[in-house]
C-alpha cells in the first residue's frame, strides 16, 4: 500500500464494484437481499470471469487469459 489518500490503492476493487452495480445490480430488480447475495456468485463465476472482456488482460476473459497462459508456460505439479 501506498501512502494515505493515493487514489491508486483501491483501483481494482472500485472498477470491480463498478462493473458489479452497472452490470447486475442496477439492471435487476431483486424482491429480498436474499435474492441479491444469491445472484452475485453467478455474476462474479459467470459473466465478470466467463464472459466479460478485460482491458488490461487484452480484451479476454479472465478464464481463457489464464488457459492461454498455462499452455504458453506449462509448470509441472509435483
């Protein structure tokens, strides 16, 4: 961590609540908080990981960013 008030230490976690309200928060309307927490794993597993295209991975998904990774540099497990 930076030095107090750095707006960079929390870069990550704001442009990933951003895209959580304006992709799924904003656009459902949930009947009970329940109904809420159960429909952000789906969110984060399928669509933020799955589907949605990262800029700073070169517009990929994070699980396609990751195989292309792990065929590019295999490691062996032991």
């Amino acid at each position: 961590m930076s030095r107090t008030g750095n707006p960079y230490d929390n870069a990550q976690a704001k442009s990933f609540m951003a895209a959580l309200k304006k992709e799924e928060v904003y656009l459902s309307n949930y009947e009970t908080i329940e109904a809420a927490q159960a429909r952000l794993p789906y969110f984060i597993e399928d669509v933020y990981n799955r589907k949605r295209l990262h800029l700073a991975i070169g517009y990929v998904p994070p699980v396609k960013f990751e195989l292309k990774q792990e065929q590019a540099h295999p490691q062996i497990l032991t």
